[in-house]
C-alpha cells in the first residue's frame, strides 16, 4: 500500500464507524483475556499517535494483578464519595446509580503516562504551551481507543481517581504524570447511544451549535451549519453508517 | 449497521491505515477548497469524541480571512524567534530549516476550543482530575485528525503560538482555553514518514521499551513485548498494511 493512495470509500466508512461506535466501557466486559498479538497492534497504534517535536512522550503500564486492581478500585470508591458533594443536589441520586469503572472486571488495565523530561534538550513546540506533552498522550490514548473499536476490544476511561494515590501505588516517579488510566478487554455489546445519554446525565449536543466563524461565538458558515444540520436530522452520523 | 456487529478484517485494516499513515502537514497543502460536506463529516466526527461527564466542551471556530491568518502567522514568526534559543546549539541550525506550519496554504484553519465552565453545576469526574475536560477536547481533535486522514485531508497542529496573544486576536474568553490550532485542506500527498524523522530531528523509540508491569519500570510482559518486536521487525506497522 502507497501511503498516498487515494482511501476509497470503505475505508472511509470504517473510520467513521469506529468512530461514530466506540464508546466508554464500564459494564460489558467479559471475562477473556485479549491476545499478545492484539494488545501489541493496539499499543502500536496509541504510539503511532501525533506528538510535539516527535517527542513520544508515552509509557505504557500494563496491570494485570488482581490484588493491585482491587487497591486502584478502591482509590476509585473513595474519590467517588469525595467527588459526590461537588455535583448538583438533584443529580447526586442518579450519578450514585452510574457505574464509572470496570477495573475489576476487565481483560487488564492499562496506565497510560507521560514523561515530562523526555527529550527536554530540544522541547520543540513546548515553549509557549507546556501541555503539549500532556496532549500528545491524550492522542496515543484515542488512537488505541479506536483501533480497539476495530478489534472489537472495550475501553473505558476512569478519571475518578486520586492521581497522586495512583502514582504511589504504581511506583510513578515525580517527574511522569499518568494521563489515563483504561479498562480494556473484551466486551459482550456495544451500545448504541453512550450510556451517561441512555441514563439521562446528559445529550449530545448540536453540532450547528458549536461551529464558530472568524472568531470566537463569530457568526457565520451558514451554508456548513444547514449541512450539518442536515446530516445529523436524516442520522448519518448515528451508530448507522 | 448494528453497533455490536463484529467490524471484520477490512474495517480494521482501514482504521490501522488511518492510524499509521496519518501525518502532520506543513509542506503539501494545495490550493484547493474542502466540500461543506467533507468538514461537516469532520467536525461531526469530532464530536463524537469521548468527553468526562458527556460535557462536550468543545467549539470548532473556522477560519478562512486571509487577513486573520496573515496575523496569526506573525504570532507564529515571533513565537519561534522566542524558541530557538531553548533549542540545544547543535541542534538550532535544523530547527531553522524546519517547516512548522502551513497556515496561509492550507484550504482553511481551525481552532478547536475548550470552555473549562461548561456542565460546572455537575463535574463529573473532573474533581480529582481537572484538565479532563482539556484531554476530552484533545480526543476530538484526534478524531477530526484520523477522519481527515479518510478522507485524504491533511492536518497540521500548530503548537508555536503565544495562547494569550490568539485568545486576543479571536476573541477567546479567559473561561475557554484555545486547545489545537489546526491547518486543514486537500493536500498533494502523505509522506511515507513523519517530516521530523525524515529530516533528522528524531527517530520512533521501539514500541517494546515503553511497555511496562504492573508499577512504572515493571519489568515482565516479555511474550508481549517479542511479540511487538517481531511484528516491528516484519514492518506490520509501517505505511504498508
């Protein structure tokens, strides 16, 4: 394959599908392991992802042990309970029914950190945004998300910890921030609506609604809003391709 | 199409391929527009990215003035004067030679910001983590990235900019955090590899050093890890597929 050869209309279709269909796992997972040979292409693709000044900033801890996980799961219990007082008083009863985490019940769970010294000689693009390290992650991170998609292999994200805690229980040295922390593995359904739209936490906002013109809350792109209104009321951008 | 349906072989080869073959462009952008109905497949394909606490704190504000980008690129000229000394000496004769943007011949840019007060009455997962709501928005540009990539479009991210003096030019509110500054249009080609490993700047680390057990440094996975290593060997993750 020439990597500048046209793409085609299939392949098209399948990054939008893995796109439009991936979703955040918390419930689904089976109890299967993931195969060497699959967990090292989704690896592949998360370090294929864009990074400043090529600096692949990314590790990659992988956890298996099932002590460590229940250690993590209860970081995540009590950042939980820390977390409810912050969310509005008629909300808190439903985001007690959310299931935020499936660290126990997944194939493996997956550290993904940033090393914030790397190639610190030559920090191209880093001057005037020191994130940038950070967001080169976040990228490997969606990368890996959506080539799990493609291989039928769940992810879910669990923001709900205390990072510090996290980086005491991992070894994580001072310098190395621990961007995501996944639950991945097989899964037995992927839903077609995110499940915090499902239960009622919130919709998927209009997209018409978010696009800018020139400058910030600028009018205009009239034309590419009606479109875009268009596709979205006949569903081309639903679970249906 | 049933969202739990098995993706199939094909479909994951064309996501690999986008993955793999997506490049950060700043050399081959052409003079050519893109269809509205291409960038709303995009910008829909953006907001489908996951987000803490489904906030989608996203906007995609477009810019087309010539004008307006003719300013921004000043931001770019000054803000890399202001780099270069922090480059190591040997190295800042390269970084001169570097293209870093295509800001004035790429079809259009696209600023895609992150308002850090949207959903705040219920913060979802952002009590112990506050920059989520930065990283969901880097999801989106990644998503807009690899679904350009499907369609043959080219996206640069231009990280050299004074985030304080874009805010000024486009009328950015303090409460919304300009995250990507994204060059997007038809392009003559796709480089087999990236531009800054093709020019010297630096090489891909071997995938199988980055993976580590259970804590940071972990050593094991080594069935993993010989896996990695031979599929890299073989060229399985490479422009071909």
């Amino acid at each position: 394959m020439n990597s500048g050869e046209a793409f085609g209309m299939l392949g098209r279709e399948a990054v939008y599908r893995a796109i439009f269909t991936r979703r955040d796992i918390r419930s689904q997972f089976l109890p299967e392991p993931i195969e060497d040979e699959v967990l090292a292409r989704l690896l592949m693709a998360a370090h294929h992802a864009p990074s400043v000044g090529y600096m692949q900033p990314w590790n990659f801890i992988i956890i298996r042990d099932m002590a460590r996980r229940r250690q993590v799961r209860d970081l995540f219990l009590a950042a939980r309970q820390q977390e409810l007082p912050r969310i509005a008083e008629e909300r808190q009863a439903l985001y007690r029914t959310l299931k935020l985490e499936g660290i126990c019940e997944s194939a493996l769970n997956l550290v993904v950190t940033c090393d914030r010294q790397r190639s610190q000689n030559s920090p191209l693009g880093r001057s005037h945004n020191p994130q940038m390290d950070l967001y080169s992650t976040v990228c490997a991170v969606q990368n890996f998300w959506l080539a799990a998609r493609a291989e039928d292999i769940g992810v879910g994200w669990v923001s709900i910890l205390d990072r510090e805690a996290l980086k005491r229980l991992l070894d994580i040295p001072e310098h190395v921030e621990p961007v995501a922390y996944l639950c991945v593995g097989p899964v037995s359904a992927f839903a077609a609506q995110p499940e915090l739209e499902t239960k009622g936490w919130g919709k998927r906002l209009p997209l018409s609604d978010l696009i800018m013109s020139e400058t910030y809350a600028g009018a205009g792109e009239h034309s590419l809003k009606k479109v875009a209104d268009e596709a979205t009321n006949r569903g081309a951008f639903t679970a249906g391709s």
